[in-house]
C-alpha cells in the first residue's frame, strides 16, 4: 500500500529519525531520509525498496545543508 505522502527526515539512520521513517514506511509514504552516513539507511532501502530515498546529508554542516540534498532526478524512481 502507498499513498501520495512524502517525509523528508533528517536522521532516519539511528534513533527517532529511523522510528519515523520506519513509521511512515510502515503507513505507505515514502521517505527521504537523510544520514551523516549513507551506507546506515541500506537496512531501510531494503525493507521498503523505491519508498526510501536515501540522501547522505550532515546537518550540523551549515553548506551542506545551504546546498539542501542533490536532485532526485538523475537515476531516481522519485523524478
């Protein structure tokens, strides 16, 4: 079951980001979720597939996050 809600959540590698991704994955969403670490999110990716949108994002970064995430359309079922 899907339905048209996207989460964009900071953190969704470890802690309350990860219950709230798992949360709304569990309720159909897809979720952009973001980790200092990438590879920490795979366990999502491969429980929920196309629902996750993986991004590699430090917040405590201030020009990462004035860059905001890349786009989502190179190689991305999210375009």
């Amino acid at each position: 079951m899907t339905n048209d809600k996207v989460w964009f959540l900071t953190g969704a590698s470890r802690g309350f980001g990860r219950l709230w991704a798992e949360a709304a994955l569990r309720r159909g969403a897809r979720v952009a979720a973001t980790g200092r670490d990438v590879r920490m999110l795979d366990g999502l990716v491969a429980a929920h597939g196309d629902a996750v949108l993986p991004i590699s994002l430090d917040v405590t970064d201030r020009r990462a996050v004035a860059a905001g995430p890349p786009s989502t359309s190179a190689g991305s079922t999210w375009s």
